[in-house]
C-alpha cells in the first residue's frame, strides 16, 4: 500500500469517527445503562439554514408539537418550526468513538512490526477500526435530513414530554439539565 | 512459530476488538397509553410514567392492578424541572397516567442465536431454486372466513426482518364475513423464515349499516360512507380505471424501468362525483414483489456474513437501520398529491405497507381543500406497487376499535395452552417454523355483524439464508447497495427485468406447506 494511500484511509478513518461525534457538552448526555431512569430527553442538534450560512443549535429534545421542536439548552428555550430545520441529530446516550480510533491506530503502528506480514495485518486493522468506528458513531443516535412532522412524531418518544407540551406550565422557566462536573 | 504468532495477532486482534470494544447498544423505547400497561415491557428495568401536567414516575420494581386500575411501585416522583417531589412506596392511579415509557438496553451480539441460520434448503421447488431470489416468504400468512373460504386476507408484520426492527402492525380483514360470535382466524409460516409474534388480536370497529370503517397509516381509524370511484384514471400506461374502480383482484400494475429500478410513474385519477362533507381517499394496494426481490438480493450480498450483519443490526440499531432505511428510502411510499384551488399539486399524505402477499385496503388520505372537478395524483416507483382500489368517501367520525384478545389457540386440532399465553403475556413469543400452522379463535361482540374487523399484530421474523443465495455473496455490492443505493438499484435493474415476468408464478408456487 503506499504511503499517500494509507494516510487517505487514516484520514477517512478520523473523519468518519469525528464527524458524527457527539455534540452536547461533555457529561451530558446519560451512560447507556443509565438511560432507563434518566428523567431528561435526548440531546438534539439542528442544522438550521441561515441564508448565507448554516448554524447549529443544540439542546435538551423539550418535545415537539404543531411542527415545532422546543429545545433547552443554557440560553433558554427555543422553539423551532420544522420547516426551517435541514437536518436533525438526535443523540440518546454516551458512545466511545475517540478511544476505538487510538486503538485502531495504535494497531497499525504495531503492524509495523510484522515485517512482510504488515500487508495483511495493517489493512486488517484499517478495516475493521473504519467499520467499528462508523458503527459506533451511529449507535444510540437518529439523524435525519430534512426532518418532517412524521419523522418527528417517532423520534418525540425521546423528548422530556414524549406526550406532548403540559399545558400549565411556564415554559420559559424550565431549567436544564445540570452537568455532573465531576464524571 | 514468530510469523504464525505475528499472523495470529495480526488477524485476531482486531477480531477481538470488533466483537469486544464495540459495545453498541440497541436501545428499545416503547412509549403506550395506560390501556395498554397491561403489555408493558418487563424487560426493563425501570419504567417512567408520564403524567400530563409534565412531571414523571421513575420506578424500579413495580406491579400493575388492573382490577384497582393503579400502578404501585418504588421509585421517583419529578415535576416538570425535574426537582423530586415524592419518593419511596408510590401509588398511580390511572387517571393520572399520560404514557408509560419502557427501555431495553441490549448489547448481546446474538451471534449465537444466528448461528443456525445457514440452513440447507431441499424442500423448495425446482422453479425457486433456479430462481432463488423469487421464494416464496413475508411474515406470518393471516387466512380468515370469507364466506367460500378460508382465504389469505393479511400477512403481520411485513417490515420487521429483525427483532430491533419489531412493530405493531395493522391491516383490515376487509373479506372477513363472521359465521357467528366465534371466530377463528389460521395463522401460518408458509416460507423459510423463523416467526416470532408477540402478540396477535383482533381490533372490532363499530359502524352504520351503510357505511365501512378504515383505518390510518397512523393507525386511527374512521367510518366512511358513499364511496365514489374516478370517473378517470390515467397512467403512464393509458387508461387504468377497470383496474381501480372495484375492489377486486383486478389491479393495476406497472413493469420497471429497464434502465433504474427507482424511476417513479404517476396515476392521476379525476373525481366528478363528490360526496359531501370532510373527504377521504380510500386505497386496496399491495406491493410487487421489487421490495422482495432487493431483500432477498442485500440477504444474497451478506451471504455467509448474513448472521454478522443480523448481529450488528440488533445491537446498533441506529446505524444500519439507518442505512437500510435510507436505502429503501430511495424507492419511497405511494405519495398523495391533490390539485388544489391554485390549481398546484400539493402533497397531502403518503402511505406504505410492505408486503407482496395480502392487499391493503386503508385511509390513505384526508383532504383538506381541493378544487373541481378533484383531481389526485398517486406518486410512485414504477413496477413496486399494484393499486386495486381508489374512491373518495365522505369521512362521518372517528372510531375508537374494542381490541379482542385469542380464547383459545390451536396447532393441527389440538389446544395449545402454551401458545395462547405466549400471546397473552408480553415478554414472550410465539415462535413459529416453515409449515407450521396456528388456529386462533376469538369471541366476537353480540351484534358482530355491525362491526369491521382489522387484525393487530406485533413481532418480528427472521429470513432464513439459502444455498443458493451464498454463490452471490460480496461485501463490496452489500456496500454499494446501502451507501451507494441509487447507482446500484441503476446496476441491477436489467437482472430484475429478465425475471420481473416470471417472479410472481414462482413466489406463489414455492409456498411452504407441510404435505
């Protein structure tokens, strides 16, 4: 393998860990075996389109109703119409990507050692390090282009109010969920 | 000794990476209303009872008390800030019960359980084993009384090929005609798949004498009268309105592109007889057997890997699912498009049910505002969907369905009690086998004859690989099939067009039934 292709594969390999990693702030999100009495929703990311540019936003999935989604974050509530969302993220719990890459890494530098045997040990580990990552990158997460009422209906399960918006609540005075600073 | 232990390590390594340090998880959510606390899910280990001023119950051990109508249970009180109000011995009467939210975490692979799947086939026919991907196979055959007959009228469950894929499914028993109160309804495993239905009941619809309810995509059901078929129906092909003016088993159909089997085809059907009142439109579909034959080719593709990728489905359900969904995607539900009064084609519904078996006949639609004469397009891929039936009715009022649970279970004329209670209870299945054949009989309401019938099932199945399927594995087409889905439906249309004439005789004929 040449050197220029095997750095395109570990470029790959970054970009398909990193790209989809999580985007709530660190500790936010539940460990997965915790998910089950976690009381709080999923974190939601939308890419909104602001005409010369896109933007993020992101919060605590509140719940959605009459095509809006309303996300918490610590700016406060949001509430959003579907149509001017291009792409939502929806992410459920904790995932390891980052360690599985240094690892699949660290494989192939020690593939090095193999002498002729690198030609098959180190596509071996690329493979399977590219494979493990993009399917960690995906575990416990929904994303969707283009998200419409139908899409949203089924992912509102994982909202703070899967059964819609309480009616006599104020809205505006929902606190979000406080990270544990010391995970 | 160095260069084997070096090859081992090499190979072995990542292996034990791939089985070990990707725990991904399947995650399932069944969010039901308290009518239904009757199924939840003790899997998990804790269930969230939702109350509607927003505040919720977090509770480790818990028992249902139907009779009392409350949920008692240790745990947690929130309000809506998440701020505990209560904790300790909690009582929920249902009144003030919203939803009931369950989870499951599972991070087994199931490689074992898939184990077995590679299973030699010998008892198909010799047309299905020239022409492997044409087998006979959807989910579990529903057959009920119609009158002649017990004829095929539903099959359950048509899009869980996994267990992480698992719904509730409804279709309409719409040549149900009930002797009496009993009814009995034969559930079989006609192909070579491994059924495992949770439950199964029957959903009664009440309704006037001159009018039939149907159900949503959505699953709400509606009583509808004077239904009207088009005064025209124009496709690609010319005139189709004998196709699609009864309900029969004349139906219109298209052949796919030679070129792409993604390519869509549109039915425009014109309506001069306009009942009064809020519209519906009203459809008898099915599909080919495309969708078939692509699952049937992806299952080719994984080949001897089939169990893996099973395994990586169950525990990353996010991800390939994704992936598969995204795939299928590509050739889309039936869209509805009305013409409204700024004479503009505006989309007001889409429905989708998998299946080549048993037609569906539903709600497809409510329209809202539309101008005359009406016109409606139906949106499709052409050669994936047969359309037998299209009117418009005036829409009277939404219908609440009385749901009837089985009595009494029987497999070749014997009682089997095991089987009722693995349909009575929610954290068990039913587990069928090709050729196995269930009776399942209900007590209908008094004044039965007043009422539409719709079957509910829940489950999940699973394809068994063939032998004549392996000769076709290849990782490199199982990716190109789900990342690069459009130009790889583009490859395979001219090989599905050699046997699009012929597939249907072949499914029908390499039925599985024990002789």
């Amino acid at each position: 393998m040449k050197t220029s292709k095997i750095i395109l594969v570990f470029i790959l390999m970054f970009v398909i860990s990193n790209c989809m990693s999580v985007k709530a702030p660190d500790n936010w999100l539940p460990e997965p075996e915790n998910i089950s009495e976690d009381v709080y929703g999923a974190w939601i990311t939308l890419r909104l389109d602001d005409t010369d540019d896109y933007y993020f936003l992101g919060g605590e999935f509140i719940g959605y109703e009459q095509k809006t989604v309303l996300l918490l974050n610590e700016n406060g509530l949001s509430k959003i119409a579907i149509e001017d969302i291009k792409e939502a993220i929806i992410d459920l719990y904790k995932r390891e990507t980052s360690s599985l890459t240094w690892w699949t890494l660290g494989g192939c530098v020690a593939s090095v050692t193999h002498g002729w045997f690198l030609i098959i040990s180190m596509p071996v580990w690329l493979v399977s390090g590219i494979i493990n990552s993009a399917i960690a990158s995906h575990s416990g997460r929904f994303a969707e282009e283009n998200p419409d009422d139908d899409w949203f209906e089924a992912v509102k399960r994982y909202s703070r109010f899967p059964g819609g918006i309480p009616k006599n609540i104020d809205l505006h005075a929902l606190k979000p969920k406080q990270i544990n600073k010391t995970d | 000794m160095r260069i084997r232990s070096l090859f081992l390590v090499a190979l072995l390594l990542p292996t034990a990476i791939f089985l070990f340090s990707c725990q991904s998880y399947n995650l399932t959510r069944e969010v039901s209303e308290v009518k239904k606390s009757a199924s939840i899910d003790h899997q998990s280990e804790f269930i969230k009872i939702h109350k509607a001023d927003g505040g919720v119950y977090v509770l480790q051990k818990w028992i249902v008390d139907e009779q009392n109508k409350t949920i008692t249970g240790t745990g947690i009180l929130y309000d809506h800030n998440r701020e505990i109000q209560d904790e300790g011995y909690l009582q929920i009467p249902y009144n003030e019960i919203l939803l009931i939210e369950t989870n499951v975490l599972d991070p087994s692979l199931m490689t074992e359980a898939f184990g077995g799947l590679t299973l030699v086939s010998g008892a198909l026919t010799v047309y299905c084993l020239t022409n492997p991907k044409a087998c006979f196979g959807s989910c579990p055959t529903i057959y009920a009384w119609d009158g002649k007959d017990m004829s095929l009228q539903a099959e359950g469950f048509s899009s869980s090929i996994a267990r992480v894929l698992e719904e509730e499914d409804i279709d309409a028993l719409h040549s149900l005609k009930p002797q009496n109160r009993n009814l009995e309804i034969k559930v079989t495993n006609e192909a070579l798949e491994t059924h495992s239905i949770k439950y199964l009941n029957i959903l009664a619809a009440r309704r006037h004498h001159d009018s039939e309810v149907f159900h949503t995509h959505s699953n709400e059901f509606y009583e509808v009268a004077n239904l009207q078929p088009p005064k025209i129906c124009d496709s690609d092909n010319g005139d189709c309105l004998e196709r699609i003016k009864s309900f029969n088993d004349l139906e219109y159909y298209s052949e796919t592109d030679s070129s792409d089997l993604a390519v869509k085809e549109t039915l425009e059907l014109t309506f001069d007889q306009i009942p009064d009142g809020k519209l519906g439109l009203v459809l008898g579909y099915r599909q080919t057997l495309l969708t078939t034959y692509l699952i049937y080719q992806s299952l080719a593709y994984m080949g001897s890997k089939y169990g893996d990728w099973l395994a990586k489905l169950e525990t990353n359900n996010s991800n390939i699912k994704d992936f598969t969904s995204k795939s299928y995607s590509l050739l889309g539900d039936l869209e509805i498009y009305i013409l409204d009064e700024n004479q503009k084609w505006k989309k007001c519904g889409s429905i989708s049910e998998n299946g080549p078996i048993a037609r569906n006949l539903e709600l497809a639609s409510l329209i809202d505002s539309y101008s005359l004469p009406l016109k409606i397009q139906i949106r499709m891929t052409r050669g994936m969907w047969r359309i037998d039936y299209a009117a418009i009715g005036q829409v009277i009022n939404k219908v609440e369905p009385q749901r009837i649970f089985p009595i009494e279970v029987s497999k070749d004329e014997v009682c089997d009690e095991s089987a009722l209670q693995r349909l009575h209870d929610s954290s068990k299945y039913l587990v069928t086998f090709p050729g196995d054949s269930y009776s399942l009989f209900f007590q209908l309401p008094e004044d039965y004859s007043n009422y539409e019938y719709f079957v509910e099932s829940k489950g999940y199945y699973y394809e068994w690989m063939r032998d004549a399927w392996l000769k076709e594995e290849s990782q490199e087409n199982l990716f190109a099939f789900f990342f690069d889905s459009r130009n790889h439906f583009k490859k395979l249309a001219p090989e599905y067009k050699k046997i699009e004439p012929t597939m249907d005789k072949i499914f029908w004929e390499s039925k599985y039934e024990n002789k």
